[in-house]
C-alpha cells in the first residue's frame, strides 16, 4: 500500500502531463501524425498525456453544495439518464441507455423505490465533453434528480465530475476506465484497470506475444491506459513495437496499418473507441491482415461494437472484459432474455450494458436499505453491498465506490458471440490506483 503523499505525488506526475489532453477533450481532439493539424490547433507534442486524475476520496474536497431535496408529496423519484445518443460514441452508448431503461422498468414493475416510481429525465451529451457537463448540470440543478446513470469515455466522465462534485450530485459510471481516480461522488460499476488492462498484458504475455503495437483513439483514456501498459511491459520484459493515437471519429486507417506491419508486432493492443473500430477492422482485414497473421486484443469492442463492425470481420479477434452474453449463470439468463424480449431478439447484451444494468439496481437497493434518496445515506448503505449479477456475485468497495469483478478473456465467434479462453477463479477486487502492484511505482514521481 502507498502512503498518502506518495498518492499526492503520482498524481501530481501525472498533472504534469494533463494539459493537452484536458483541451483534445474539452474541444476537438489533437492532430495527429495521420491527420495534419488545423491552422488554429497548436501542434502535436511528442507525448501528450491524460487529464489528471480525480483526488482519492479520503483527499476529495467537501462539496460546496447540498444535495437536491425530493420535492414534498412527491408520488416519483426523479432519475437522470445522460448517454451519447448522437455523434461518433452512440454505436456504443445507445445500447447501454437501453439497460438503464430494462433496469428502471423492471423495478417500477416490482414496485418502484421506496414505495415510488421511478420518474427518467434523458438527456443527450452528444458524443461532445462539454456538452455532457452543461447536462449533467441542468439534471442536478434544474431537474434535481436523486442520482444520474451516465457516460461512457473518460473525457466525458473527466467533463462531469467537478460538476457533481461542487453540486454534489451523484453518478453511476458504468465503464471499463484507466483507474487512478475515486470521486466520493462516482460510483464506477465498470473494471478498474487492475481487472482488464493489467491481466489483459499478463495474459498476452504468458501466451507468447511480447512484441505489442498500441493503438488508441487520441483522448484520457487510451493514452492513460498506454502509460499503465509500457510501465508493465518494462516491468514484465515485453516490448512496445509502436503506439499510434488518431481523433475520435477517424476513419483513414491506411497509414497507421502500414505502420504497423513495419513494426511486425505480436498483437495490437487495441483501445479505440466508437466507430473508429468499424473503419480499422474493415480496412485492417482488406489489407489481408486477418488474426491467424496479427492477433488484436480490445478493451473497447464488446458484442454491441461487434454487431456494428460486422462478425466476419471481427471473428478470431480478442476482447479483455469482465462480462460476455455467453457468460454461464443464472442471473444472466434471465437478463439476456428480458433485454432481447424488450428490444429485439436481433440485440445483443455486453459488458457496459451489464455494467449499467446492474448499477441501477444498487443504487435501487441501496436506497432501499438506507431508506433514503439521499446521498450520503446511499453511499453509506452500498458499502460491502453484494448483488448477484449476470456476471457472477459482484460486491462494492467500502472506500473506493469500484465493485468487484471477475476477467474473462474473449474471442469472437462467426456469429459475432465470444468464446470465454480465460477467466479469473474468482471476482478480482478493485484496485485503481494499482497499489498492489510493485512495478506501478514506476509511474510515481521520484
């Protein structure tokens, strides 16, 4: 375990490197060396970083504001759904908005929250960072909801977060993320880095494929995740072939899969998101690199991206996450069949839509426990909550607001379904700031 001030000085290492990604997600995102930078952009660093982390939530300012008081007589409890439901993320955040609405629908059907419905107020944030904190706001303020499900890239939850925390409003993130942030005003029902990219690279490498080419969209996410990796790979004798950020949204991927058979890697670890992935597959498969030649793993392509990119040509492809609607228990039987009776027998289920799913069913059952909305009494009632999820027994942390989950290593079926090809014995508790791991220290400034 780190102490206090060691926390305090990997953060502040990573301040350091914050700035220019903090505007690429704010604003348009930066050039980069397949795209000619725009007269008015500044041009490209040689290492552009993430935005800082969020403080750990013993370090978290008190929020300035108290939280939204249920309106009296009241016959519904006001919730908030914030997704992109437009823009170059909606091929992957429609779908999860769905679960957030599976969720809600099956708890009024059961009888609401503490004896009232559940009453949504959507919003759109566009696929645009801005956009997502006017929103998150207006939910807070205006619409005085009890609690938004909501985001999907870390440049967005980065947009939100000092929103709900000055407002003191609270959010459901339901993502795989880079870790290094734990808000008192978040819960991340997604992996934490220590339960996807960590095992991910550890099982890479014990399969023989050392030689990684990493391959990111150009915001926090992919190049805080890539920092995490090159970390291990020096820690763990792998070795980076070559690492290539585009914009989100990019679709010319010729330069980039030359530069990649160049480099001759053993696979490309693969953190693009929204449908860049689309335009990558296809082209990386016209140019006759299939994966029995170049394997790929993604921590951003589930069976919903599957779906949009086509089966045949993401077959043979690998996926690091902690859910699969092949996933064997009970509890996700039931869920696929409810998902697929509201939607459509054509839809699919993933881990996101699972993560968002059963977020809302903790912040139900939290609030029923605490019987309360409010929102330190629901944050106290989740601590240690278990549920049985359709990814298996899942718990929450009783400091870090993460949850507990198992790693499962996919590969995609012809029918754009995932093989399990390796999993955890058991649920991987969250580790975020990676403080279990001794060659994480070299991420810390000395």
């Amino acid at each position: 375990m780190t102490t206090l001030s060691s926390r305090r000085k990997f953060l502040g290492g990573l301040a350091g490197l914050a700035g220019a990604s903090l505007l690429a997600a704010c604003a348009a995102p930066a050039p980069t060396a397949t795209t000619p930078p725009k007269p008015t952009e500044a041009p490209k660093t040689a290492a552009p970083a993430p935005v800082a982390p969020a403080p750990k939530l013993a370090d978290a300012a008190k929020p300035a504001a108290e939280p939204p008081k249920p309106v009296p007589g009241s016959s519904t409890i006001k919730v908030g759904i914030l997704r992109s439901l437009s823009g170059t993320m909606a091929i992957s955040e429609t779908s999860v908005r769905d679960a957030d609405l599976l969720a809600i629908e099956e708890i009024n059907a059961a009888g609401g929250v503490l004896g009232k419905k559940i009453e949504i107020i959507q919003e759109d944030g566009a696929s645009d960072w801005p956009t997502f904190a006017e929103k998150a706001r207006k939910l807070i303020q205006n619409d005085q909801v009890a609690v938004v499900f909501g985001c999907w890239t870390s440049a967005s939850r980065k947009a939100v977060l000092p929103v709900f925390e000055k407002l003191n409003g609270l959010l459901f993130y339901p993502v795989q993320y880079e870790g290094l942030e734990a808000s008192p005003n978040i819960f991340y029902t997604g992996a934490a880095p220590n339960q996807q990219i960590v095992p991910a690279i550890e099982y890479l490498l014990k399969e023989g494929r050392r030689r990684m080419y990493l391959l990111g969209s150009d915001y926090v996410f992919p190049r805080t995740a890539n920092e995490i990796i090159k970390a291990q790979l020096a820690a763990q004798k792998g070795d980076l072939a070559g690492e290539e950020y585009t914009p989100l949204g990019h679709t010319d991927y010729s330069t980039v899969i030359n530069k990649i058979n160049a480099a001759k890697p053993d696979v490309v670890f693969n953190t693009l998101n929204g449908d860049s992935n689309v335009a990558f597959f296809k082209q990386l498969k016209d140019a006759g690199i299939t994966p029995d030649k170049l394997a790929t793993l993604s921590v951003s392509i589930a069976e919903e991206e599957v779906r949009g990119i086509g089966a045949g040509v993401m077959a043979g492809h690998m996926a690091s996450w902690n859910y699969y609607q092949t996933t064997k228990t009970p509890e996700n039987e039931k869920f696929v069949a409810a998902y697929k009776r509201k939607f459509g027998d054509n839809r699919v289920t993933d881990d996101p839509i699972e993560a968002a799913y059963i977020a809302v069913q903790i912040w139900a059952r939290s609030a029923e426990k605490a019987g309360s909305t409010d929102i330190a009494k629901i944050k106290e009632a989740a601590k240690g909550l278990e549920i049985a999820a359709p990814e298996g027994k899942v718990k929450v942390h009783a400091t870090n607001q993460h949850i507990s989950k198992p790693v499962r290593i996919g590969k995609v079926r012809p029918d754009g379904m995932f093989d399990e090809i390796w999993a955890t014995p058991a649920a991987v508790e969250p580790d975020p700031f990676l403080e279990k791991y001794d060659w994480a220290a070299s991420l810390r400034r000395k």
